[in-house]
C-alpha cells in the first residue's frame, strides 16, 4: 500500500494549520508518534486541536527533564541535547518502539513515521535567541525496508519564548505535512515549510533528506534552495557532500577562508590556499588544531549569468568536494559581511585570502553607500575583528611586474586608509608563490572547455581535468560537433586542423 495517492491537494489557497493536521488525523494510513524535548513542545498540540487525532497520533511525549531524557535515549557523549546526534537518537528509539508495539498483521496499511524536536528557545541571561533540531522519519509505504528521513535546524529570531514556540509548532506541521504530501517534489516541500510563518521569525539554516524516496536528492541543491528562497544567509557542505551546520563547522575556530568562483578550482586557487595556510599557522593566537579552511562562494557568483544554474553549482561543488575541501555558499556580498557572520561563531583569529584585484574592489566606495559610515563603518566592521589578508600578487600585463600590497595602487581618497591597514600589518603578502602559474585564470580555463580547446588540462589541480571530462563538467564535449568547432578555431588562428 502506497502513499503515491495522497500526493498534492486540489487547493489553490494555501492551506491552513487547522485543515493540513485534519488531513493528516483523518487519513487512517498515517500512524506515528511524537516526542517532543527542551521548549518545544508546540506541534502536538496542533494535531490535538485540530480533532480526529486518535486514529494517527500513537504516542506523544516530553522527556522535559533532563535525566529521564537521559534514561530514554542515552547520554550524549559532549553532555549536550540540542544536537543533531540527540534527535536522530529521538528518531531511531520511538520507531523501534513502534515497530516492537504495533503489529503489521493488524495494521497492514499503516504508515508510520516518528516526529520529533530537541529546542532551546530564547535566552536574556546569555543574550541567545535560541535554536533547535527538527526531524521526521517516515514511510510512504509500507513495503518500504528502509525508512526516510529530513532533519533539519533552525535558529530562532523572534525575541519572546511563546512566540518562538508557536512558531515552532506550526513548522513542526508543515514538516509533517510535506512528508506526506509533498514528498515527491523536495524543493517544494522545503518552501511549504514557511506556510503561515514569515521568514523573519525563524531561519532553517541546514536541512538533509535521505532515505528511498530522496535517493535522487542532491542535498548541497537542497541546500541551495535555503538561501535562493532567503531562508538563510549562509550554508555549508563538506567533502562527502553532505550539508553541515555552519555553528558546528565555525564554533572556536581559526578560519581561513578563500571566496572566488572556483569554475573550475585552478592551481592557482590551491596554491593561495596552501601558501597562507602555512602563513596563518606561524600567526599568534592560531592553534593548527583549530583551524578550518572554507572555500566561499557568494550567491551573486552563482548568479553572475542571470538565473541559477544548478548544474554549474554542482560541477563547481564536485571538484572542491573532491579535493576534499569544505564549501560555503553566502549572500554576503560584501567581505565585511563575511567577516561579521563568522563572528557569531568565534573570537579567534581570522584570515581571507584574496588577489590583488579583489582588495582593490574592497576599496571601491561605491559598495558602502548604504551604509550610514560608508567605507569606513565597512572597514571598521571588517578589520575591528582580529583578522589578517594574506594579498596573492598578480602580473601587471603592461610593465610584466608583479602587484603586491607595496606597490597596489588604490584611489588617491583610499590611500591614507590603505596606509593605515597596511602599517598596522592587517595586510600581508604571499611571497612563496610560483610566478609560472599567476598567469591562470578560472574564466580563461572555463572559456577554452566550452570552446574545445586543448591544454588546459595543466592549469587545474591533479585530477580534476580527469574528472571534468569522464563527468562531461562545465559542459564539456569532445564529440564530433565539438571537433568541428575546434578545427575552425584551429584554421581561424592559421594552425592545422585535426
């Protein structure tokens, strides 16, 4: 018995909280439980109001209390229960008992599933708004061995407990809902997720589906969707391609980071990481043990050829992954932005490594007009935190020269700011560099693929031309079509055809 016809409502409006836990109560394929700990303890409460529960809810439960919490889903190994670990323990534990307590010969159509959340909501005394794991595992049949999963954090906005709450329980329904009845189309479920909440109250800043029904789920795209649709500023991934929880990744940390387009990641993008890597090491208050290096990738980037194209995303994000290296994507358009999310995570040292042309964008005052300071607010914002630039040089074309922080030109109203961050060594050159290679660029590498040109496989880490083309990335196609087009290239530049 499948749920396949339960998928997609005839209403054009959205539905209300009342009518989507109806739906769900008076379905009587639908059984499940719900446990509930920390502050939220919101989303029953909705499915009780709503009337006709009996028949779908099996259990609801707080272990409010801390060691009855313990004695149910063990103890947590950091001591801590808002964590992702505690609530898959939530998950796994009450659909044991499930399965143990209710028999498939009685109950051959039912399909269960186990909601649960572990929440802490605002805090005065540590100036904290608060924040929580939300999960449901479900089936949506019950030939299924395997069960399907989407967890999911947030991070509470609103600066009262009850309203974070409510909040909550009406999130907690739309989860609950959308497993059921959007399930099929992901990326919508994710937007239903925000029914009848505005996107300023409450923010899901990490979401994983997995499971049988998500097999074909890439969760770094799901991810995407998060902040395309403003539901956060920033999202993380790591080398497994699995979606990371930017608190966790950050809290305490020395961050490197390195922003750029990465299409393709060159040689010269890992040789700025591994040189300032090894800078950074050497620096004062940076402990190597703490250190996490970040590949950054704005919105706008993804964005700079108008619509987002979710294949270019994925191609950027195969080969950084691949090269085992952990990948944020950010609306902060602005580095000062940048600098000041990270501080919500740490007070330890910081660094961002960049080329010339980036820092001489970083002075361009027409980014800061809508600031009230203008640049100088911007850069107190982003050199007040303890944070270093490590400047990797570029070739003047014209004199063949290379730009370094000592000889950077920047407008004659920048010069004395740019002293000033300069004599007070907030600025630092990559002098280890290889000048055989600063003449590699992403974009020129990205023009000869697409165009079917030859040797550029050399400019790109090892591996990654193997992978670009056995994956066909970045459009790559050395068929006959692609042939042809070289040749003409070849004839228009007077070289001999193939």
């Amino acid at each position: 018995m499948s749920v396949a016809t339960l998928e997609d409502n005839p209403f054009k409006k959205i539905p209300s909280i009342k009518h989507k836990c109806l739906r769900i109560n008076l379905n009587n394929k639908i059984y499940g439980t719900f446990s509930e700990i920390g502050a939220g303890q919101e989303t029953v409460r909705n499915f009780f109001q709503a009337g006709g529960a009996s028949g779908t809810i099996a259990k609801a439960m707080s272990a409010y209390d801390k060691d009855f919490s313990d004695a149910i889903y063990g103890i947590e190994d950091d001591g801590r229960y808002v964590t992702e670990s505690r609530l898959k323990a939530m998950l796994s534990s009450e659909m044991k008992l499930m399965e143990d307590r209710i028999s498939r010969e009685k109950n051959p159509d039912k399909l269960f599933f186990s909601y649960a959340n572990t929440v802490a909501t605002i805090d005065f005394a540590k100036k904290y708004k608060g924040h929580g794991w939300v999960g449901i595992r479900f089936q949506t049949s019950v030939d299924q061995t395997e069960y399907n999963d989407i967890i999911l954090h947030v991070r509470f906005h609103e600066n009262d407990a009850r309203h974070q709450q409510n909040t909550l329980g009406v999130l907690g329904v739309n989860l609950i809902y959308g497993a059921y009845y959007k399930f099929k189309k992901p990326k919508n479920l994710l937007e239903y997720l925000y029914d009848h909440i505005d996107k300023d109250k409450i923010e899901i800043d990490t979401i994983n589906f997995s499971g049988p029904d998500f097999k074909e789920v890439d969760n770094r795209l799901m991810s995407l969707q998060l902040i395309k649709q403003g539901m956060t500023q920033a999202i993380m991934f790591g080398p497994e391609g699995k979606n990371l929880l930017p608190a966790k990744i950050l809290y305490k940390k020395n961050i490197l980071a390195l922003r750029g387009s990465f299409r393709p990641v060159t040689r010269v993008n890992m040789e700025m990481l591994n040189t300032s890597l090894e800078m950074f090491k050497k620096q004062s208050k940076v402990k190597e043990d703490k250190i996490e290096v970040i590949f950054e990738i704005t919105l706008c980037n993804l964005m700079a050829e108008g619509e987002i194209d979710e294949t270019d995303f994925l191609d950027r994000a195969r080969l950084l992954c691949h090269l085992g290296q952990t990948v944020m994507i950010s609306n902060f358009k602005e580095y000062y932005k940048l600098v000041e999310y990270f501080s919500n995570y740490t007070k330890e040292r910081m660094a961002l490594t960049m080329g010339v042309n980036n820092l001489v964008e970083i002075f361009n005052e027409k980014y800061y007009r809508h600031l009230s300071g203008g640049i100088l607010e911007a850069f107190g914002k982003l050199f007040f935190k303890d944070l270093i630039v490590y400047l990797y040089p570029q070739k003047n074309t014209e004199t063949n020269e290379m730009t370094t922080s000592e000889n950077l030109i920047v407008h004659p109203r920048m010069k004395e700011l740019y002293k000033f961050f300069k004599h007070n060594r907030k600025l630092k050159d990559i002098t280890n560099y290889n000048p055989e290679i600063t003449r590699i660029f992403s974009r020129e590498v990205l023009a000869k693929i697409r165009n079917c040109e030859t040797g550029w496989e050399g400019d790109l880490p090892e591996g990654i031309a193997e992978m670009i083309k056995n994956h066909k990335l970045f459009d790559f196609d050395y068929s006959s079509a692609c042939t042809v087009r070289r040749d003409l290239l070849k004839q228009k530049n007077n070289e001999p055809s193939s």
